[in-house]
C-alpha cells in the first residue's frame, strides 16, 4: 500500500460530490473506563455510531447521505435496497428516503420468502416508516430480486434508484471516507489509538475507512482490524481493496491498495449469520452492564464479542489504547429476544 503525507485539504475532493445531510455528526468518542479495568487490557473508547440518528441510528447514515444525494440528483422518485430480515441497512434506507421525501421498497430474506408472523425491530420500523416489503428466499446481495422490483416499477412509470446491499459501492463508501477526516479532527484531542476495530460484511465502511486514513494521514501504524461475521477473509479483503481502489478512481486520487493491505479477522463467524452464541450474548450483556451501551446481537454483538476475546488472548497489551467503532443496530435486539433472555 502506497503511502505518502497527507492532511485534511485532501478531503477537498469530496466537496464535488452530491451530499445531503441526514446524520448527527460529528459521532462522540466516549472512554470505556469500566470495560477497560474489568477485562485488563487495553485502554478502551467507543466511537457512536450508533448515534446518527435515522431511526435508531447506525452507520449507514454516513452512507446514505452520499447515496440518496445521488438519487435526488437523477431525479429519483423511488429507492430500492435489500437486505436480511433485520436488515440495519433496510431500515435506515427507509428513514433516510423518508426524510428525503422518496419512497422506499426493501428486499428482505427470508427462508421461505414469506414474511415472519410477528413485525418486530427492523422489521416493524421499515413498516412505520412505510417502506414497501419484497420478501424473497433470495440471500445478499439479492441482485435478482431487486432487479425484478427495479423492471416493475419502471413499467409502472416510476424513477427508482438503487442502493446497493450495504450500501457498499463507490458512492455509498464516501461516507466513511469523510468520517476519517472527522475521526482525524478528533483525535487531535482525544489522542491516537493503536488500532480501531469494527464490523465489517458488505464492505463498504472499511473500503471507505481505509482510503479516509490514506487521506488524513493517519499513522500506518494505526490498525484498522475489521472482524467479519459472515464471509471469509480471504474473499472479503479482495473485495474491500477492489472497492476501496474504485472509491480512490471516484475522487481521482493516486492511491492503490491490495488484498494483503487489508485487515480483516474471520475467527469468530460463530453458529453462521445472525446466529447468536454465547460470545455474543457476553458481548451484549457485558457492554450494557458495565457501561449502559447496546450492542446488536448479529454485527456489534459479533464483533465486540471478538474484541473481547483478543484482548484475553493478550493481543492488545494494557500499554495500548484501541478504539471500537460502533457502527450501531440496536432495534434489532427486539427481534432476539428468544435468544438473548
């Protein structure tokens, strides 16, 4: 990965850019001083993204700005997404299509296609904001199905604009590339961290991330530690280099990067996706109890649940300090209840 002094005039490329404002930034970046003395380890702090607002908040609102700004521009009446059941991404499409005056339509899976008996978290939120449901037995990226929405409603004379699943594409991952400069700005106070771990599954935010840090200047001793809870690292780290080097085309940025420049951790993929295990029920309870923060039982949960287990394996030393990106979800705790209690 190429490497060269940067500073916060680099982000002047994105001011090109279509952006409409949907999230409450900058996010805070709180300590974790109760977690940090129990588990023994690190310093610990948490940066809320979970805090953006669109519905419960999460990190698809730094996305979606980038997105649905785009879909205005083209004159879109309609925004089409997909998604999992509980889809995070689903939900905030829908707040952030609301908000921009834009109908949604969802694509969410589900084992027979058929929606669940009970409307609950996400689900019940897509409803409220009056998102149209398509359910499908089709899994991510549900391509196919969107595209079979997309056909209906051009022959019904609408305007759609897709969102791709995760909002993970060049457009969409500028939202993360813009948080480096905020995250930049912030540690100018807070002090640097030696690594900043976070979920990481279609992509987008760590594809984003990595080319915001290029940008900013960031330390390259600074890791940037995604933890997969779905996909190996192997095809997910060529994916994130492939996306983060089409975002580096977008703003016409000499930049590249690689697969083996891309740090992701598959040892904690669990039961499967959105299979919740006692990691993750640690994980939950252990954030909530000790310092009042929600977790989602299916990518925070995960993920802080790896953190959790690094940290006892003493890969990060008490001398460090590391920061967890909460990249949010917490409505669809409602729909795990079964699973959590």
């Amino acid at each position: 990965m190429s490497q060269k002094p940067n500073n916060l005039s680099s982000f002047k490329q994105l001011e090109h850019l279509p952006r409409v404002q949907l999230a409450h930034l900058p996010t805070p970046i709180d300590a974790l001083p109760n977690l940090s003395r129990n588990l023994g380890g690190p310093e610990l702090f948490i940066k809320r993204d979970d805090q953006t607002g669109l519905a419960t908040g999460g990190n698809k609102a730094r996305k979606l700005e980038f997105s649905l700004a785009e879909a205005l521009e083209a004159g879109a009446d309609t925004v089409i997404t997909g998604g999992s059941t509980q889809s995070n991404h689903a939900r905030q499409t829908a707040a952030a299509a609301a908000r921009c005056g834009l109908k949604a339509h969802t694509v969410l899976y589900t084992p027979d296609g058929q929606p669940p008996q009970a409307f609950t978290g996400n689900v019940l939120l897509m409803h409220l904001l009056g998102a149209v449901i398509h359910w499908t037995t089709e899994h991510a990226p549900y391509a196919e199905t969107i595209a079979q929405v997309e056909a209906d409603l051009l022959a019904q004379g609408k305007r759609p604009y897709v969102v791709p699943y995760g909002g993970s594409n060049p457009t969409g991952m500028m939202g993360y590339v813009a948080a480096m400069a905020e995250f930049a700005a912030q540690i100018e106070t807070t002090g640097p961290f030696d690594a900043v771990v976070f979920a990481t599954s279609s992509g987008g935010t760590q594809a984003g991330m990595l080319l915001g840090a290029h940008l900013a200047g960031l330390p390259s001793n600074t890791q940037l530690l995604g933890i997969s809870v779905d996909k190996p690292a192997d095809a997910l780290a060529a994916w994130i280099a492939t996306l983060a080097n089409a975002g580096a085309e977008k703003l016409h940025v000499d930049w590249r990067i690689d697969a083996s420049d891309v740090a992701v951790n598959d040892h904690y993929l669990g039961g499967g996706y959105a299979v919740v295990g006692e990691p993750e029920r640690e994980a939950v309870y252990m954030l909530a109890q000790q310092e009042g923060i929600l977790l989602d039982p299916v990518y925070t949960g995960r993920t802080f649940a790896g953190l959790i287990d690094l940290i006892r394996r003493g890969t990060f030393t008490s001398a460090q300090r590391v920061l967890y990106w909460h990249t949010g979800g917490s409505a669809a705790l409602f729909a795990y209840a079964d699973a959590l209690v």
